[in-house]
C-alpha cells in the first residue's frame, strides 16, 4: 500500500510539507520498483532534500498544486543513482537541454545556451557535480569541475 501526505512512516513527521511530499513520491516510486521500504526511506528523504535545493520556486509550487503522491504504473523511474552524475548543456531542437548524465530525457530546456550553462552551473553547484558543456554537433567544447 502507497504511503500519502495522511499516512506516512514516522521518520516523516519532522519534515517541512514540500519536502515530505516529494520524499513521499519518490519512496513509493522507489517501492514499486522492488526497493525494500526500509531501504527507499533515508534515499527517498535525502533526494526531495536535494530536488528542493536544486528547484526553481515556480517548480516547487507547482509540484505543491499537483495531486497524488501515488506514483501511476507509468511515471519515470525515480533514479537516485543519478544525483552524483554530471549535468550535460546538449543541443535540443527547442534550445538548449540541461540533461544529467545517463538520465533518459532532459530536466530542462532553454532558449540560450547561456542560460542553459547558468542553470546547470546551478544544479551542480548544489549537487557537487562537473558541467559538461556540448557542441551543436555533440562534441565536447568544455567542462567545469565542481569548486
């Protein structure tokens, strides 16, 4: 049975709403994939602390307005194994794509490549990961190792 914002694990209670909430989502995605519940708690915990350093204020209200935290048989995997993964700057045929390395899509879209460098400067900033930054072609032009 999923865990809700009503019925939750006791290591739960202390957290602030928003990142109870994504912690929440992420535990039972976690759970659906065959993680033990023990075991998705703290990663679970850990990762909606970092979504909410590394989220704009529009997305974490946005994620606030949304509904369940019961993940649907088709949302996306929650992948923990990607925070400590480099953020990639990649050609995208609306702009520019900020992409973790190995993730399966894009976690955001810019119209500049400057922007799209100033935000995953941001992400890696708060996750303590390089920037990879690519070519029109693909290539790498540059990378920027975490300070």
């Amino acid at each position: 049975m999923p865990w809700t914002m009503k019925d939750y694990p006791a290591s739960f209670q202390s957290l602030e709403k928003t990142i109870r909430k994504k912690a929440l989502e992420i535990t039972n995605k976690m759970i659906q994939e065959g993680y033990d519940d023990h075991r998705a708690t703290p990663i679970a915990i850990n990762q909606a602390k970092k979504w909410k350093q590394n989220a704009t204020q529009k997305e974490i209200e946005a994620f606030l307005s949304s509904g369940s935290v019961t993940p649907s048989k088709k949302s996306r995997s929650s992948r923990p194994e990607l925070l400590d993964h480099a953020q990639h700057v990649v050609k995208h045929k609306e702009g520019w794509a900020i992409q973790t390395e190995k993730a399966k899509r894009a976690s955001d879209i810019k119209e500049t490549k400057q922007a799209a460098i100033a935000r995953a400067k941001d992400i890696s900033s708060k996750k303590g990961t390089s920037v990879v930054i690519h070519r029109k072609d693909g290539t790498i032009q540059d990378v920027i190792k975490p300070k």
